[in-house]
C-alpha cells in the first residue's frame, strides 16, 4: 500500500506540474496566433519514430487542437504547428511557412512561447511556497533551546569532529535562530562552511568538509540531533502492524505504556533520549530491566533487548517547540525567496559534481526516488512542499541550454536574434536529436541509479 501511496503522489505532482508547464507553451502560442497541433498530459510515444508505442489512452480534437493523454506517464508536450521538436523534423517542414506556424513568426514571440512553461512553472513554485508558509507559519526549535543541553554528536557529526554536549554557538561565524540553520543549503552546499561551538567552557572551530552533503545524502548515514528528556509517546506491537507472525515486541510484552518515563536500564540511570539508545544498542539480544516512572509511581519491566538493539517505542522529545505565524506581506518574501533557493541550490549542487565534491549517483534522483521523497503516507503539507520543490527544479532543468530542452531552443533563437538569421532546419533537426539522445541516456541513467541505491 506505500508503494502505491508512493506512485500516486509522484504521478498527481508530475500530472500537475507538466500540465502547467505545457499549458505556458500553449497559451503563449495561442496568444502569439500560432496553431496548436497536439496538447498531450505523458508521452503517447517513446521515441520520435513511428512505432508500435505511438498510441495514445484518450484523445479528442477541439477546434485545430488535439488533447490526449499518452500511455507513458512522465512528462507531456504541446506540439505547435512549424516547430522543430520531439513530434516532427525539418523533412515535415519543407514548405513555405505558414503565417500561423511557429517558424513564421518573429524571434522574440518565438522565445516567449519557449519560455512559457519555465515562467509558468516558476510562478507556481512561487506560489505554493508562499501559501505554505502563510498557511503554516514556522515551527522551530531555537538556538537557546537547543544550547540548554546541546546537541548530540551522531556518526556523521563525530567525522567532522562534532561531540555529544557541544553547544553551537555561530553557524559560518555568525549567530544563528534555530536547529534547522544548522543544516541549511547555505552551510552544507557552501565552501568554507564552520560551527563554532561551547566546549569544556572553550570556542571551537569545526570546519565542514566541501563533499559532507554527499555523506549526508546516505539515509543511513546521521548526523546530530537535539539533546532531550523523552517520555514514550507510542508502544509498537510488532515490526509491521498486521503481521502474521504473531511475533510481538519486546516493549509491548513486558507491559510499557504510552506516558511512562524510562529513567533507568540495568540500574544505569537514563536521562536523555540518546542515552538509551546507545545502551540498547550495546545490550542487543541480551535480557534487561527496564526502570520507569508510571504517574508517579516507579516499576520495573524485564524484556529481552532484539538483536537490532530495539525494544519498539516510539519517544516524544521534550523540547520546546516554538511556532510563529507570517503575515501575508512576510509570506510573500519568505515564500519567494524559499522557492527560488531551489534553484539557486541546484545550481550550487551541480558545481559539486562537476567539482567531484558529489558524486552524480548521490546527487541525482529519478521517478523511484522522488517517490520515496513523498512518502508512503498521504501528507497535503509534505505533498505541496515537493511539488513546489519540484516545479521550480523543473524549471531550472529545462532552462538548461540542452537541445530538446526549452533552454536549448532559447539558445537558437538568442542566437537568430543577435545574427539576423536563424540556424539552418537541418541543424535544428539533428540537435534536437542529439538532445533526445541525452535526454533518454540521463533517464535511463537515473532510473538505474535508484534501482540500484533501492536493493544495493
């Protein structure tokens, strides 16, 4: 069932983003009088040759206009009449030009109708981002509350040179609002990132290497988390709810509760929720006697720890959460200047790699893993956030100056407009061929590489 929770919310934020995006070239080509041949939500082809897979699931013709939905199901175009593209070549093109075909009209509304889809997806982008962050506000958990305890150093924070009880008190040198700065694109995808932390009563300097973002892109892989009291929030029954084993957890057999303090393990006295996690993982498989506090009252539960070194609870943090609300004038700043960080990140992201800093099998993600970005439970306010997320990195993929891509045909065109003369159909045929061919090595490369990140 999470898989297709998975699948169904990638194919509705796909549907609606390329819907959109398609829906800029088109209404720009209407506006600028230019027929419009075909308006397809997927692809009812795969490659631009005739073949058995050029068909398509639904079609209906309206005016001089044929909407479809393809069998393919990622991605769509428009096809406007006189345009060299996935759906026709230069040898369809021979004729004079017609006065309602793409090729017949000036450069500049050329270029228009191409950037179409990028504004489009750029102004819905924007707009998600503004009205999750009027409609959510912001919740936080602050610099002083975070430096009550500190922090707790995980694997990847202990390779920076990170320790349990540090307490952060600049973030690149200067002061910071709440945990979430700690890990924002600005220091994880920046050169000569830092913490500057409280230790033993003395300042610190802890330097971020340049390729830690790759670490960080490993699941399994964590770096620091707020030090808290805890209490049990939930008590698990088994791994999977459902299950036919009947194999219950060891937490729930030995009688835990939601709302019971864990205050000791084996007369070690536990205060932190990290502390018990790191004594469960040194008891994995062995017995243990679990010390709590139940409304007052003091007990003591036995139970045998699994071989994971997990007994199946689910803790609440106790840490104060602090939330503020944003006006619509704040959301319209916030907003904006979140959705174009996306792109300002891609960009920084891509420096990596062509640095080696990353490693494009960490970087890049295909249809599998923006699946699993999603989730396998349906969340509106996760759902919008990706879709926003991914509108604006659609429109900063297609502005790539990659033939096939609207960035490769903006390219063509600036290029008529400075000359006075456009590049000849033959050339336009072949490099809109060669950018299909880099088009479907770099799908077929990033589907492999989460199939291979998901079994390997």
């Amino acid at each position: 069932m999470e898989g297709l929770i998975m699948a169904g919310q990638l194919i509705l934020g796909l549907s609606i983003l390329v819907t959109l995006h398609e829906f800029g070239h088109f209404i720009t080509a209407k506006w600028f009088k230019m027929r419009v041949d075909k308006f397809y939500l997927f692809f009812d082809f795969l490659f631009p040759i005739p073949t058995v897979l050029n068909f398509a699931l639904f079609k209906k013709k309206v005016g001089d206009t044929e909407y479809g939905l393809g069998w393919f199901p990622l991605g769509g175009y428009v096809s406007i009449a006189g345009m060299i593209d996935e759906t026709q070549d230069a040898a369809t093109l021979a004729k004079e030009p017609e006065p309602w075909e793409f090729r017949a009209k000036p450069a500049y509304q050329r270029l228009i109708v191409m950037l179409g889809g990028v504004i489009v997806n750029v102004i819905t982008g924007v707009v998600i981002f503004i009205a999750l962050t009027f409609s959510n506000g912001n919740n936080f958990i602050s610099k002083d509350e975070l430096n009550k305890n500190g922090i707790v150093a995980l694997e990847l924070g202990k390779q920076i040179g990170l320790k349990t009880g540090d307490k952060v008190v600049k973030v690149n040198g200067a002061d910071y609002k709440s945990l979430a700065d700690l890990r924002t694109s600005d220091v994880l995808l920046g050169e000569n990132s830092s913490y500057t932390v409280l230790r033993d009563g003395q300042k610190i300097v802890v330097k971020i290497p340049s390729n830690f973002i790759e670490k960080l892109s490993d699941k399994k892989a964590a770096f620091i988390e707020p030090m808290a009291a805890f209490k049990v929030a939930e008590v698990a029954a088994s791994e999977e709810p459902g299950s036919q084993d009947g194999e219950l957890l060891p937490a729930f057999s030995a009688g835990l509760k939601a709302g019971d303090y864990i205050t000791a393990v084996n007369g070690q006295p536990i205060r932190f929720y990290h502390e018990i996690k790191e004594v469960l993982a040194k008891e994995a498989g062995k017995a243990i006697h679990l010390a709590i506090s139940r409304q007052g009252q003091s007990d003591t539960l036995s139970m045998v720890v699994s071989k994971s070194g997990q007994i199946g609870f689910i803790p609440e943090l106790l840490i104060k959460t602090t939330h503020e609300d944003y006006t619509f004038a704040q959301s319209l700043s916030i907003g904006t200047g979140r959705a174009f960080s996306v792109i300002s990140d891609n960009i920084r992201g891509f420096k990596k790699i062509a640095t080696g800093d990353v490693s494009a099998s960490k970087a890049l993600s295909g249809p599998i893993g923006i699946a699993q970005m999603f989730g396998g439970v349906w969340d509106w306010t996760r759902f919008w956030m990706l879709t926003g997320l991914l509108s604006m990195a659609l429109a900063f993929m297609n502005i790539l100056p990659i033939p096939a891509l609207d960035g490769g045909h903006a390219i063509f065109l600036i290029y008529e407009m400075i000359t006075g003369k456009p590049a000849s159909e033959k050339v336009l045929e072949r490099a809109q061929q060669v950018g299909m061919i880099i088009l479907l090595a770099l799908m077929a490369y990033t589907f492999g590489n989460d199939l291979f990140k998901a079994f390997f």
